[in-house]
C-alpha cells in the first residue's frame, strides 16, 4: 500500500482553505496540520479536514512527519515560514506575492537552489489550456501588442488596502497578468508606470498605468485599479499579425469572435504537480519558485517604477 504524501499548512484564509479542499480530494495525499496566528482559523480550516490546528507555523513543523508544506500567508507574512521549511528540508509551495520586497524572495529563492528542494508558487494560469489553445492560434507569428488589466473592487480583508501589509495591486493581484504575459511574450526590458488616485496616507494607489518595453522588441501596457464595486475586467490581449487574442482566467477569445471556454482545471493542476514532484514522480511544474521570482522581479519593477515616478530597467 502506497504511503500518504503528508502535508503542512500554513495559514488558514480564503486561498489556503482552496489548496485544503483540492489537496483533501487527492488519494495519495493527507492534510498533517494547518497554523495560522488566528487560532479560531486554524482550527475552522483543520476540523474540515480532520487535522490538527497550530497557533504557530512552528509548533506545525515541530510536530515532524511532514513531506512538504504549502504557505498561505499575506504577503507581509512571507519570508520566515518558508525559511524554517527550507531548514527543515521540506519542499514547498507559496502562494504569490512572493513577498513584500525582492530581498526577502531572492534569499528564499537562494535557499530553495541551495537545498535542490522541489517548489512551485500559485500562478495557476499557467496551467489554463487556453494558453496553449492561443500559442497554436499564434501559429509562431510573435505578438507585438500586449495588453493587459486587472480592474477590480478593493479586496475584503482589513490589510489589503495598506501599502506596508499588501504591496499594492500590481504586486497582489495584477502579478497573475504580469506572469501570463512573461509566459507568452517573453521577458520584459523596461516598465515606466504611473500612479493614480488620491489614496490616503500609507494606502495603496487606487490605480496604477504601464508601459512596458519587451526584450522581443513588442510593446505593453498594463491597468489596474481598485475603484470599482465589483470585479471587471481582468486578462490579457495580445495582438500579432493578422490576430488579436483576448485571454482571461475561463475563456479565450479569437479576433473578437471565436470564443473557447477553458476546462476549469488549472486550480487543480498546480496542485497535483506539485505533489508528484513531492513524490519524486514525473511532474510539470510550470512555475517553480525561481521562475516565479522573475514575475515577481518584473511586478516589483511596475511598483517602484509608480512610485518613484522613473522607468526601471530589468536586466537578466
């Protein structure tokens, strides 16, 4: 009889109970213990699942017989569970924003090259089928064009609106289209981004716009703003010759006509991948940590680059 894949959880928000409930449904994989500094979450989260609820990501990893460990926290809480992981030698999967700045990611990111441990990060996109549906609509012409949004409402949970605790938009949400566009275009060179609103002090910008030069020699643009009273849109379009594609996270629309609906299956996907790569399998991770520390790169670029009021160059 196969052993369980057992897994650690740390946090116990939104985002986490999902990874919960899609790990639960897999019949090579047990759920070992969920943390979370909110006891009365971990607890809720752990009794669905019938596994042990930690006050601390410590006490989680203290009580042993873990494989790997999925961190779900914000993004002010990123950089000490994935190191004491990392100590532990336990493979991990983050969820995005990799962290608030780029030092504390490019020492996880060092650490997990260090220690050969597997890892993926939530950019679940990665695995629409869409994508590939619009690489063979592409037909190898290269897109000149990308542009892309994220227009949404401010997000319900009390730490998203500060700039010290998310980030701000383009880092916690908007990464998604960053990365869905490093995915079909390429690497960016160059971004000079603009704020936008009037927020109040310490809050994040309600709006921020982008130009953005890629290595490929296509042009960019990027929108996002938190203004609305309910999601709007949120995507990509890309455009080569003689084709336009409008890309979001359920369909894929053809020169404004042909319109495919994805599966559905890509939050289940980056699941199970990164549990066969846990146990040693054949696996397709598509976005392993150092692969997301290049969106997160270009991200951070977009959000310094708004708020010091300067282009940024990439290199690399």
């Amino acid at each position: 009889m196969t052993s369980l894949t057992r897994i650690g959880i740390i946090g116990a928000g939104n985002v986490a109970a999902r990874h919960a409930d899609v790990l639960s449904t897999f019949p090579d994989v047990t759920i070992a213990g969920i943390a979370d500094t909110d006891p009365h979450k971990a607890e809720a989260l752990a009794s669905r699942h019938g596994s042990p609820a930690y006050g601390d990501h410590a006490d989680l990893l203290a009580a042993g017989r873990l494989d790997a460990v999925y961190v779900c926290v914000p993004p002010f809480a990123h950089g000490t569970p994935e190191l004491d992981c990392l100590e532990s030698d336990l493979p991990i999967f983050v969820e995005k924003p990799l962290a608030l700045d780029l030092e504390t990611a490019e020492r996880i990111g060092s650490e997990i090259l260090r220690k050969g441990l597997p890892s993926a990060v939530g950019h679940h996109w990665r695995y629409l089928d869409i994508i590939d549906w619009a690489r063979e609509l592409l037909e190898d012409r290269p897109i000149q064009l990308a542009i892309g949004h994220w227009l949404d409402k401010v997000a319900p949970v009390p730490w998203w609106i500060r700039r010290d605790l998310s980030g701000g938009q383009v880092l916690e949400q908007a990464v998604h289209v960053l990365d869905l566009a490093r995915a079909l275009v390429g690497e960016v060179s160059m971004v000079h981004a603009v704020p936008g609103g009037m927020p109040e002090d310490g809050e994040i910008d309600r709006a921020t716009a982008a130009v953005l030069r890629f290595q490929s020699g296509a042009a960019g643009l990027l929108a996002v703003t938190c203004m609305l009273p309910a999601k709007g849109r949120v995507g990509l379009e890309v455009c080569a010759e003689g084709v336009s594609l409008d890309l979001s996270e359920t369909r894929l629309v053809a020169d404004g006509k042909s319109i495919m609906e994805d599966p559905g299956k890509a939050k289940t996907r980056v699941d199970r991948e990164f549990v066969n790569a846990v146990q040693g399998r054949a696996s397709d991770v598509r976005v392993p940590y150092e692969e997301a520390l290049r969106t997160h790169r270009l991200a951070h670029a977009v959000a310094r680059s708004a708020s010091e009021r300067v282009p940024v160059v990439l290199h690399g």
